[in-house]
C-alpha cells in the first residue's frame, strides 16, 4: 500500500490546491466567521492501534502517561467507548463522517489491488472538517489520513486548510539506516522531515494552535504511535528501562513518545490561555494489536482486527471545561460515531447533509442524561460482525454460531450465553440483520487474517 502513494502523489500535485481556500470566501462562511467568536476550538486526537490499557488512567502502571491521564483527569472518561471499526481506515472514516462506513462500502482497508483503486472517502460523505469550515471554522490535520489517495480524496480536498502528515496506512518513524523516513506531505507538496514522526507532529500541531489563537479552530491530531514499526528512540527508550521485556520496552517508549506530544498541545493550549473554550478528545482508532507488538488490552479479549472487545472498545477521554465535571467516569454505551454529531451540535452548525448515525454525547457528558440504556452499535467485517445492546453483545466469527456475552458481567467475554438465551440471540440478530440490509457490499479490500480467531485466543 505504501508504494501507491508516491503515483498517487503525484496526481494531487496536478491539480490546483484551491479547494480549501475558495470556500472560504462565500457569503455564508463569511457569516460563520461573525457568529464564531463564541465557538470552542476542537483538539480530536486518535492513536493509532492503542493498547485498551495502555495508559496510566486506564491502568497502565508500567507507562507513564502524565499528559493524556490530564485530559482524563480535568475531563470525562468513558468507559464503554466503542471505534466504529477495528480497522483503521474504516475506523477513522467514521469518526470523521459521524456514519457507518459501511453505507458507502468503506468496510475494510484498501489493499494494494487494482479493484482497490476506488478506494477513498466519497464526496457525498461530509467530514467534520468541512461541517466546521462551512461555519468559519479553520482546520488542520496533523498526521495519519488514510482515507483516500487520488487527490480529490486527499485531506486539503475533505475541508482541511492545512495538513502535515501522510496518506497511507504507516509511515517510519525516521530514517535509519539504509531505510529512509519517507516524505512527508504539507498540503499536497512532499518534504523531508528531520525530526522522528511523532516530535514533527508535535511542533506542527503546536504551530497550529498558535497560528489559530484568535479563531475558532478544528485540530485533527492522529498519530501512527503506536503503530508498527515501533522505533522508539533511545532517550526514552532509556527511561523505560525498568521494563524489561525488551519488545514491551519499545512499545512503551512509542505510547511516551505520544504522550509528550500531547502534552506539548496541551501546554500551547495553557500559554495561548485556550485551554478553557477548547474541547479536547482523544481515542484510539481501534484495538492494541497484540499480534505485532506488545500492546495490552487489559482484561478485554481479543485484538485489533476483531470484533471482540479487545478489537472495538477504546480509551475515550474528552475535556470540556465548564461543562464536563473534572475526574467524571461515564459508563453510557458510546462511539466514535458520536464524534462528529457532538462536535457540530456544540459549534452550531445547520445539520446538512447526510444523517449521522452517531449521537450528540453533550447531554451525556454533561450529567443530564445517563444516555440510552439501549444503545445499540452494529459492526461488520466480511463475514463476521457484531452487535451491543444495552449490556447484550452477539459477535458471530466467520464460522460457527453467534455468540452472546453480557458484557455486564462478563467484559472479557468468556461465557457464551446462547443456548441459554436463544431469545435475545434471535432478537439480535434480526436487529442486526435488519441494519446490516441497509448498508452496502464492500467496495475495496477483503477480509484477511482478522477476526478469525476464537475468544481464547
Ligand atoms: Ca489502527
């Protein structure tokens, strides 16, 4: 996958970069842009392949993670917070949309097919970025993108007036060795980068911020910590000596490496005296991927790729001052999806466009409601898929029957409850039926090595 971007690179650079900027001067931007005075600012940062518990507040006792355990501490922590997918570029599709990626056939990641070349977010699938810009708003990614290559599908195409980052699904840390880095891209343009990936995107986020301190601001922070290759360097690889699992060592190393770039966000955020009308979330798109590093997901079964909970359910941390009491633990049923029909809600922007499938969480987070008790989130990959109602989880693996967890009681899912319960089994899997009818049949990619393993695994 890695090699197709250069070509497709090489497209972008064809095509004007006017998009982004064009819209900034219609009529009902300029509107936006008087109205936005009041409007917070959004940091949403996503790491990539996180570990469940692989941070301090989620209780990690091996990495110090003093900077995303703030966000937890001066804001809310969900506890039943779900990615839309566990794959990343599903995940982040709909994060960024607020809908299942599956209406547009966004079910797997793109592979390095030819029948892969219409892989990228569909014009008619709004982001949150341009949902923002279109009330004023001035947005930048910072980081992973994989949402697309061909360059209408590229980030400064989908509302983002800057980006600094990469296209596909991994990137090296740095050069080292005979292995180059690899370019980054600013706007559509490659460059070179000195810095090791994770400390460019913190000074490029930090200049964001900085840049934006009179204007309402959307900053999109994804990182590819703590994606595979890990190259943790050395400085904090030695100060992670007290591990001593060498391959958890580097992995910890990566999730520091993370940590100090948030908090070099945070601390820009203190300085521009922002921090108390910016909204600030952070996620993992999907599972730790135990499989190829040494991840934790603490209790929950199962790995990125699955759709067990280990695959879907994510740290989510979300810190709004004035309105989300500090310390708060909220166990309401949430996803990512909710992201975007929070986010919009809050800045005031018309609801156009396409519906979200996601939720506005402010009521939530604001204590005023406990949220559904029957929350209901649906996923599918190929041939297995998945459904959580109130506590109720069926997951069906690629062969035999579904099985029924109650992740009340049971988060680790190891009591298959089926036979015993043939009736919410039945009412389930219609459910689940009835939304799987709705979506599309997958438009690129295919179902490999994940979610074929079994709950022991
Ligand atoms: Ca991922």
């Amino acid at each position: 996958m890695h090699r197709l971007i250069p070509a497709v690179l090489s497209i972008a650079f064809a095509l004007p970069h006017a998009t982004a900027r064009s819209q900034r001067s219609t009529p009902a931007n300029r509107t936006g842009l008087s109205q936005a005075i009041s409007r917070p600012n959004i940091v949403l940062i996503t790491a990539d392949d996180l570990g469940y518990a692989d941070v301090g507040v989620q209780g990690a006792k091996d990495i110090p993670t003093p900077n995303i355990d703030r966000i937890a501490r001066e804001g809310a922590r969900f506890t039943n917070a779900y990615a839309a997918s566990p794959l990343c570029s599903p995940s982040r599709a709909g994060l960024l949309t607020g809908r299942y990626p599956q209406r547009w056939g966004h079910e797997f990641n793109p592979g390095p097919t030819k029948s892969d070349s219409a892989f990228g977010l569909p014009s008619t699938e709004p982001t949150l970025a341009e949902r923002l810009k279109a009330v004023g708003y001035t947005t930048g990614l910072v980081g992973k993108w994989h949402l697309g290559y061909r360059a209408q599908t590229t980030p400064t195409y989908r509302g983002f007036d800057e980006f600094y980052g990469f296209l596909g699904a991994t990137h090296r840390y740095r050069s080292d060795g005979d292995q180059r880095m690899g370019p980054m891209v600013r706007g559509t343009k490659l460059v070179s980068e000195s810095l090791d990936i994770t400390d460019a995107f913190a000074r490029e986020a930090v200049s964001f911020v900085k840049a934006n301190a009179t204007k309402p601001f959307f900053l999109y922070l994804a990182f590819n910590a703590v994606h595979v290759p890990l190259m943790p360097d050395a400085p904090r690889l030695g100060r992670m000596s007290s591990i001593k699992d060498p391959e958890r060592r580097r992995y910890a190393a990566t999730v520091v490496a993370m940590d100090e770039a948030i908090g070099a966000v945070l601390s820009v955020l203190d300085k521009e005296r922002l921090t108390g009308r910016t909204i600030v979330l952070f996620a993992s798109d999907n599972g730790g991927a135990a499989l190829s590093t040494k991840s934790s997901n603490g209790a929950l079964s199962g790995v990125k790729g699955q759709l067990l909970e280990g695959g879907v359910r994510v740290p989510f941390l979300v810190r709004w001052p004035g309105t989300v009491k500090p310390g708060t633990a909220v166990q309401a049923t949430v996803s990512a999806l909710d992201v975007a029909p929070t986010v919009t809600a809050l800045a005031g922007v018309p609801a156009v466009g396409p519906s979200f499938d996601g939720v506005d969480l402010a009521p939530v987070v604001r204590g005023s409601s406990a949220g559904s008790p029957e929350r209901t989130l649906y996923w599918r990959v190929g041939t297995t898929w998945a459904i959580r109602k109130g506590s109720w989880k069926l997951i069906k693996f690629n062969d035999g029957s579904p099985r029924l967890y109650d992740l009340s009681t049971d988060v680790a899912e190891r009591h298959d409850l089926a036979a015993k319960r043939r009736d919410v089994v039945a009412a389930l899997r219609k459910e689940w039926e009835r939304w799987s009818s709705r979506m599309q049949p997958p438009k690129w990619g295919k179902e490999g090595w994940m979610g074929v393993l079994t709950p022991e695994t």
